[in-house]
C-alpha cells in the first residue's frame, strides 16, 4: 500500500479539484438557469397581465362604440321614451347578435331593467348589479365597467337614452367566462381562470381554462384567501405546480370577483431541466475525462518517484550502487533523478572515504585497530607461520611533554613510515597512541630474535624532525601464532603481555610466557573483588604502633589497610594496592581509609586516648586538587581533631609534580593535619627540595633501618639523615625496627620516633588498645 500512497494521493488530490470545480460550475448554470427560467415564467405572467387588461380595454371601447350606435337610433330612442317593449327588445336583439354580447338591456330612471335579452335566459339578472354604473353614468353622462350579473362577471357599458331629456339607460355586456380565458389563453400561452363569488355565498364561481382537478385546488386557495393582497405579484401557491398572477376585479355590493393568471412551473423549469440533464452526461463525461488524465498524471508522476523512493530504501539499507531506472529530463523530475545520482556517487565515495579512514589511522596513514581483527584472519587462513610483534615507542607522553606535540606526532610518522617500508613485514598498523603492530612471516624464535633486533635498530636510529635531531627508544612483545594462541584476540592479548613483561624487565624484546595470561586473570579477578569489598566495606584497618623514642612513650599509629577474602584467604595489600593505583580505584580505597581511621581517633579521644593515626596517601591522591575539601568534609562528618591525622605521601609521588604537590599540602596543612614524606631515601630528592615542601615529618625507609648497625654505610646515611632533617625543623621517624639494637642505635643518634616489629606488629583496633593497656603497664620489655 505504502508503494501506492502517492499515486493514490496524486490521483485522489486532481480528482476532487476536477470534481469540485465541475461540480461548482455546473451549481452555479443550473442555478443560474433555474433562476433565469422562474425570471422567464414571471415576465411572462405579467406580460400575461398587461394582454388581459388592454384586452379589457379593447372590449371596453368596443362595446362603448355599440352603445353609441344603439342609442343613435331614433327609432330605440322612441321606442324607449313610449315603452314600446316589443321594439326596444328587437333592436336589443339585433345589436346584441351583431357584436356577440352577452347581455343587452334597458334601464328606467329608476335603475329598474324594462327591458333584456341574454344569450342564457337562465342568467337572468335584475338591475340591482348595475346600480353603481348608474350613478357613474348619472354624474359622467356614461359609464363602463365590470359588475356581477346573475352572479357572475361581466364588463358592462352603460348610456344614456335621450328623448331628448334622459328617459332611461341601454347598457350591453361581455361576460368574462370561458370563452374569454380560452381567448386570452390563446394569446398570452397562460392558463386563464374568472372567479367570482356573493357576499352572502360561500360558493365560488369560476370559468377557468385549468384542468378539472386544478380548479377545485384554486377554489381552495381563493376560499382560504392565499391570494388576497396578491394583486400584480406572482406566487406559488404550496403544494401546487403553478405560479399565479391574481387580478381584483371590481366589488359590487360586496360582491367579489377576479381573475388569475396561471403558468406551470414544471413547464417554465423544463428547458432548466433539459439543460440539467446536459449538464449531467457532461459532468459525467468530464469526470471520466478527468480520471483518465489524473491516473496518467499520478502514474508519470509517481513512477519516477516510486523508482527514487525504491532506490532510496535500498541505499539506506546499505546497498549504495542501487540502479535509478529514471530519464534525466529537462523537466523537475528529470533533474532530481541527476541530482539523486550525484548524491548516490558522493554517498559512495564518502562511504569509501569513512571505511578507508575508520579503518586506518589518521596520523601515520597505517591501518588501525579496526582492521586488525581481519588482517590476523588472513593471516590465520592461509596456514603459514607467522609471529605477531607489538611495538611500544618509550617515553613518548615525555618527549610530547618536554618538545611539543609535533616532535612526538613526527616520530609516530617516521617510525610508521621505517615500519611500513621495513624488511621481514608483511603488515603493520597503528593501534594505540604509541604502539604499533606488525606480522612478521617468520615463526622460528631464534630467526625472530635476529629479525626484531634489526627492526628495532632500524626504527630506533636517530630522526631529524623539525631541526631536532631526536632518538627514540622502542620495545618489542611478540607471540608466534598456532604456538601462543590461534585467533586474533589471543595473539592480540598475549602479545601486549608480552609487551608488558618486556618493559617490567627493561628488555629490548620479550615473547609471551605461559602463566602471564593466568596471572593477568588474577589481577582483573582481585579488582572485581576489590570493588564489591568496597561496596561491602569489607576492608578494615590494622594500626602499628608508633613509639617516642626518647621518653618510650606511645605517641601514634600508622593505618594499613588489610584485606581477607572469604575465598581467596588473606590478601597482600601490596599485591591489591598496586593494581587498585593502576585501574584508578585507588581514590575509592584512599577516601574509606580517611574516614575509617577519622572515625576511629574520634572514638579514641573521648576515651581520652590522645593519638595520631597517619594514612598513606597514592601518588594519584597527592595530585587531585580536592583533596583538602574531601579531607575537611570528612573531619567535620566525624568529628574527630585535625592534629590527630597525618597523611603520609611517598618521596616519589611528591617528586612528580612538586609544584602542584606543594599547594595541595600547603592547603591540607593550613587544616591542622600533619605531613610526612614516607620511603625517604629511595627517591629522586635531596632535603634541599624538600625545604620547600610544607611538610612536618621525615619517615626514613625501612631498607636502611632493618639491617642498621654500627660502622656501616647505613649508620652513616641514617644519622646523617636525623641530623639534616633536625636542622630543617623536621621530625625524623624510623620505620623497619626489629630489635633492641637497632632501638639503641636510634636513640643514640637522635631519632624522634620508631616503628616496627620490635614494638609492635599492625593489629586490629581491638588487639591495638589492649596491646597500649600493655604496653602502658610493661613497656619495651613487656
């Protein structure tokens, strides 16, 4: 369906703007017609009107002449003056006859009729009809009009008899029947209808040129008054055919009479629905017209469309080289198929250009880590021996450090270009910032030792990058395939343990031992571990005691973190804290410390226990500069005193950044917690550098404690030592004590505090303050 919706909306859309505008135009002829044809009934029912009264008029002056005529008569004018009713009846006769009127008669001065002859003896009137054309005729000297005679209308004239004063009136008369409505039919094409009715009656007289059935209706109508106060207006009556033009006739001694004029209206409509039906089987013509021309239309517009959408969908399902079966014509369409082939060539040109650059590096233009997994494939596929060689540039974030971006970027460039171009390798790429990797076709180890050192020559020989003459320094893991793993993530993972092993040993090269991989899985299996100890709060801290050496006073502790595991037993904090450092999670464990060994001095001083718990600090916590904000939230969370903590940080550590290291101790010492520099003596520094340090404390390294004695090289650092730190306000504690005679020598040369076996192992807090209970009681000896 969704293949067929635009032609369908196509076709749908130009069908109803034909129809609805054929539709339009033909409502508005038909109503114009219609209007044009009831305009054409009406004019013709007044025209209608205007024959009926000149027709009137004419018969008016006809029978006016007659009359004339009759009273001219010397013989009638005798006739009437001596009554001679035999005569006057005659000539009456005679007139009557000649003109066809209906009615001829004498009136008496007293508006009595002496005289009449009638086509209708039965409609015999009296002259009580007559009487107001009398006293017309009285004050005009003749009169004309229409009066009811026997009931019924009729057009009368009225003259005066002479003899020579007036002896009486000859009047003669027409009646208005049917004869009259078929004349009159005749000459205006409308039907004709007289009407009149008494005052007293409720019957209706009427001589009508309409059909039987029509003249009862009329009756009705006349009864029911629907045409009162019509008079010179159409009007259909309802429930009729007809339009009706009614004429009032005069009233005579409340006596009523009229006439209407009357046209079809079905006939008037017809040529309206002759044309009706025209217009019909032309609507009908043009919709079939229109269907054609809009299915032919949606069909040449949606073919080309269809055909674009069709290729669209194939090409966002991938398949870029979709064929467009549409001709590049002049028109709109033509130039969307041309503009939809030019985006489909540059679609596949920058889908060439997006495989191409995500599957080789930017910088060096050597395939990248994404192509990798295909190239050991092949590799694999083909059966051949081959060994895998991963490749680290040394020092590199150093040499970016110290000489720019652009010096390292320039040995990745040059060592990629000696790569690609190097004897012995079949592939190489580029898959970590400074590493690369390459397959060598050799599988023989002792061949492979001889092949990667001359690799390792050839890329380590001096670069000119920029003026600077630069030297780097390379080192090599390898694995040999089938031999060390068969698939790609394998050989890809051993070969960076073997990396690893090479730059743990300071070795140019190293291949893969079996038990690295076993041990690499201990180290990822303890970090797992680690994490959920954290979560759990399975760590806990045991304390060593540390103890003045001049008064053998308890004075501190140092925290260290302890670890038992339900399955692995008890771990070594060496082991666990080295890969806690080297997967970040060392933060987490640094915070736990500081809070737990804070919670614990807060407990100790309200017991009246008055001392000092040092936390080792990573090389990591002594760079993040909110460090003093977490350790003043954590002081004040716990309540516990700030000259209660130290924090120790390695000699290396501070080392690394001295600077930053400087004023995150400054702010850690402006809290009121102490500083002291662990592991003095086995780092890069000198007392000197320390000076600057805002530090309190000297903690010299157990390696020269432990095996202290008397005359040796160790005596002389240890005191030397002491004696410089004392000379820059330092504190100096000793840690590694093992026996008395260590004690002894320390004391002898000054040393402040001691810590060690010979005292005390580190013990939970609960066997630490029994363990101050005693030592209390029974001191060194104890």
């Amino acid at each position: 369906m969704r293949r067929f919706g635009l032609r369908a909306r196509i076709l749908t859309t130009l069908l109803v703007v034909i129809v609805s505008l054929q539709a339009i135009t033909s409502l508005f002829v038909l109503e114009r017609t219609r209007r044009e044809a009831e305009a054409h009934a009406t004019s013709q029912l007044e025209a209608g009107g205007r024959v009926f009264e000149r027709l009137l008029a004419d018969r008016e002056r006809q029978l006016l002449h007659n009359v004339a005529v009759l009273v001219g008569d010397f013989g009638l004018r005798k006739a009437v003056a001596t009554q001679d009713r035999p005569t006057i009846e005659s000539a009456l006769a005679n007139h009557a006859a000649r003109i066809r009127a209906d009615l001829a008669f004498v009136l008496d001065l007293a508006g009595e009729i002496t005289a009449i002859t009638t086509l209708d003896p039965q409609r015999r009137p009296d002259g009580e009809g007559f009487r107001e054309l009398v006293e017309a005729a009285h004050a005009r000297g003749a009169a004309a009009g229409l009066a009811l005679a026997a009931g019924r209308p009729h057009q009368v004239v009225l003259a005066p008899v002479k003899a020579p004063r007036i002896v009486g009136w000859i009047g003669m008369a027409f009646e208005l029947d049917g004869e009259l409505a078929s004349d009159l039919r005749t000459l205006t094409g409308l039907e004709v209808s007289f009407w009149s009715r008494g005052a007293t009656s409720e019957v209706t007289r009427i001589a009508s040129t309409l059909p039987r059935d029509e003249v009862e209706s009329l009756s009705l109508a006349i009864r029911a008054g629907a045409l009162t106060g019509r008079e010179g207006e159409p009007a259909q009556l309802a429930g009729s055919d007809w339009i009706s033009l009614p004429v009032t006739l005069e009233s005579l001694e409340g006596e009523s009479a009229g006439a209407v004029l009357q046209t079809s209206r079905s006939e008037a409509l017809a040529p309206f629905s002759a044309q009706r039906a025209e217009l019909l089987r032309f609507f009908a013509l043009g919709l079939a017209l229109a269907l054609g021309v809009s299915i032919w239309t949606a069909r040449r517009l949606a073919r080309p469309i269809d055909a674009l959408a069709s290729a669209a969908q194939t090409i966002s399902a991938g398949d870029l080289h979709a064929p467009l079966e549409v001709e590049e014509s002049a028109d709109e369409l033509g130039r969307l198929a041309h503009s939809f082939r030019v985006m489909q060539d540059a679609l596949v040109e920058r889908e060439q250009r997006i495989v191409h650059e995500s599957m080789h590096d930017r910088l060096t233009g050597l395939p990248n880590r994404n192509a990798l997994d295909a190239a050991l494939a092949a590799a694999i596929a083909t059966g051949e021996p081959f060994s895998v060689v991963l490749l680290d540039v040394l020092r590199l974030k150093d040499t970016n450090d110290r000489l720019g971006a652009a010096i390292g970027d320039g040995i990745l460039r040059r060592t990629a270009e000696r790569l690609r171009a190097a004897r012995g390798v079949d592939w190489a790429a580029r898959i970590g910032g400074d590493e690369f990797l390459a397959i060598v076709p050799e599988a023989d180890e002792e061949r492979l030792d001889s092949l990667l050192d001359g690799l390792l020559g050839d890329l380590e020989r001096p670069l000119s990058i920029r003026g600077a003459r630069v030297v780097s320094r390379l080192a090599a893991g390898y694995v040999i395939a089938y031999a060390d793993g068969g698939d790609p993530e394998t050989l890809v993972r051993r070969a960076e343990m073997a990396l690893a092993l090479a730059k743990s040993r300071s070795d140019a090269t190293a291949r893969y031992e079996v038990g690295l991989e076993e041990s690499n899985h201990r180290r990822v299996g303890i970090l797992i571990e680690l994490e959920r100890a954290l979560d759990r709060r399975d760590l806990e801290l045991h304390y060593q005691p540390k103890i003045h050496v001049a008064s053998e006073r308890v004075v501190g502790a140092e925290a260290l973190i302890r670890w038992t595991h339900e399955t692995l037993g008890r771990m070594n904090p060496q082991e666990f804290i080295e890969i806690a450092e080297q997967t970040g999670l060392i933060g987490r464990i640094s915070a736990w410390a500081l809070e737990e060994a804070a919670t614990r001095v807060a407990r100790w001083s309200e017991r009246g226990l008055d001392l000092v718990v040092s936390v080792n600090l990573s090389a990591h916590d002594a760079t993040e500069d909110d460090l003093p904000d977490r350790l003043s939230e954590i002081l004040v969370r716990t309540g516990a005193a700030a000259r209660c903590l130290k924090l120790e940080v390695t000699e290396s550590a501070v080392m690394r950044n001295p600077k930053q290291a400087a004023s995150i101790l400054e702010r850690i010492r402006t809290l009121g917690v102490g500083i002291s520099i662990d592991d003095f003596g086995t780092g890069h520094s000198s007392l000197a550098q320390l000076q600057a340090l805002p530090v309190d404390e000297l903690k010299i390294d157990q390696a020269f404690v432990r095996d202290l004695r008397a005359g040796t090289p160790n005596e002389v650092i240890v005191r030397t030592t002491i004696d410089l730190a004392h000379s820059l306000g330092l504190e100096v504690v000793a840690e590694g004590v093992e026996d008395r005679a260590t004690w002894r020598l320390l004391a002898r040369h000054g040393c402040d505090v001691a810590q060690g076996f010979f005292m005390g192992r580190p013990m939970p807090e609960s066997a630490f303050l029994e363990w101050i209970d005693r030592f209390r009681k029974e001191g060194l000896d104890g």
